[in-house]
C-alpha cells in the first residue's frame, strides 16, 4: 500500500520523466535568517538542520536517486568557535539519528571531505554508517569539511599511492568522494549569493545551477518544485548541437 502510494506520487511528480537524478544544494543562508529575527546565527543553524531532513525526504519521495548537501565547508573553520561547536553538535545529533533509523531507509551514507580532523569516535561512526548502508538504493552525501579543491588533491594523492605516474580524467572522477553518484544534473544554491564557495568543482563541469533568494531554513517542498520545474526548462547540449 505504501509502496503504491509512493510509486503515484512520483509519477505525479515535477520529476516524472526521471532525468534529474542528482541534485545537489548549497544550503545557504542560515545565519542571515537568524539575524532577521533577531535570533543569534546559530538558531539558524538550528532550523537549517531541521529543514535539510526535510528536503532530503522529499527530494527521495520525487524519485531523485542521488542527493548531495553542502553541510561544512572546508573554510568554514574560520568562523567564530562557537557557531563551530553548534555546528558539530548538529552534526552528531544527525548522526545519532541516522545510527538509529537508517535501517528502516533505503539510502546509502557518504560522507564528502576528509574524516581525518574529527575525533576518532567521531570519525568511526561516520565510517561505519557508509559502511552499514552500502547495499542501499538511494544515495545521500553529506559533505562536510568539504572542499572542492581539496577533493581533487585529495583523489590525485590517492591514485599516487595506487602506483600511477599518469591520470585519466576517469581516473579522478572515481577517486572523488563522489565516486558512487552520477555527475550532478542541478546545484542549487539558496541564500541569494551567486558562487560555488568550493563545492564539486570537477563535478560541477556540466551542472545545471538554480540560484535562489530564499534563505535555506524557508526552502521548502514547494521551492524545490520551483528548481526541478526550472531544470525541465534548460537545454542541455553538453557541447554538442
Ligand atoms: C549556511 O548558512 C550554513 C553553513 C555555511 C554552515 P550560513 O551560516 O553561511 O548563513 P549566512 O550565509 O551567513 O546567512
Ligand atoms: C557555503 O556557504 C558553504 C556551505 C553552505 C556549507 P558559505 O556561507 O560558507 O559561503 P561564502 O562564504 O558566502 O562563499
Ligand atoms: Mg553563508
């Protein structure tokens, strides 16, 4: 019954045809929707958490196998102690949930930048959920202490250690955090800045983007069918005619 229920709302979906199978967003904006309600930023970071669990179940119930958030990046250390710690405590808090009901969903856990600065206990969570949830259909990435740039040095430094003295671009593609998940088709970024602040450089080459006003604790249901609706508009050519 549930399945059926599921299958119909996809069909019925801004994503029916099925061509956006990864979306990826850059969930900006939480500290600035704080502020407006003289709130302290993170009371943002907050309602941002919140709202990300939101997205990404609709993002699957629209039938989007793959689905990338840009949670932490790797210059985000910068900012004051304090909304880093807030941060992180999200951070485990999530974790502590997907630890507790990924077995019930069928997503499979990445998680995009290196382990290497969390705790150990930390880290080894993270590591045992990617491992645990492998087999699953849909895939989630959680990029935190992300960093583009980072990425690419982080998959040549890899295949070095392989032995190669010569790369393909293929060679990279799959030595990225990303290697499980089809190139982007839309990068969405909410909070109205108009830049890729780092985020899937070398993924992005033939991306789709979708620039939004919204700050990212407003973007609901309704604005994703906004982008997906925008992303049935463009023509994409991959440089062919
Ligand atoms: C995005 O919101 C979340 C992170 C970068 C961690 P911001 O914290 O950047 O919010 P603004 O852009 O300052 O409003
Ligand atoms: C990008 O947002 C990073 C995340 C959303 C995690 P930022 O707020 O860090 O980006 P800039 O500083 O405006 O470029
Ligand atoms: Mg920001």
């Amino acid at each position: 019954m549930l399945e059926l229920k599921k299958k119909k709302s996809q069909a019925s979906s801004v994503n029916a045809e099925g061509r956006l199978r990864h979306i990826a967003f850059i969930m900006d904006g939480n500290g600035r929707w704080a502020k407006k309600q003289g709130m302290p930023r993170t009371y943002g970071h907050v309602a941002g958490a919140k709202n990300f669990k939101k997205i990404i179940e609709y993002c699957g119930s629209i039938g989007i196998g793959a689905v990338t958030v840009y949670a932490f990046s790797t210059e985000n250390w910068k900012r004051p102690a304090d909304e880093v710690k807030t941060i992180m405590s999200l951070f485990r808090d999530y974790l502590d949930e997907a630890e507790k009901n990924w077995r019930e969903k069928d997503i499979q856990i990445h998680f995009l930048g290196s382990k290497e600065v969390f705790p150990p206990e930390l880290r080894s969570r993270m590591e045992r959920l990617e491992q645990e949830s492998a087999d699953r259909r849909q895939i989630l990435n959680i990029a935190v202490n992300y960093g583009g740039r980072a990425d690419i040095v982080h998959a040549v430094n890899t295949l070095i250690a392989q032995g190669k003295t010569e790369v393909t671009e293929a060679d990279i593609t799959a030595s990225l955090y990303t290697a499980a998940s089809p190139a982007p088709d839309l990068i969405v970024r909410t909070g109205a800045e108009q830049r890729l602040s780092n985020f899937l450089l070398w993924e992005a080459a033939y991306a789709e983007f979708y620039f939004s006003e919204v700050l990212w604790p407003d973007f609901d249901e309704r604005q994703v069918d906004l982008a997906v609706n925008e992303f049935y508009q463009r023509k994409r050519r991959f440089g062919g005619l």
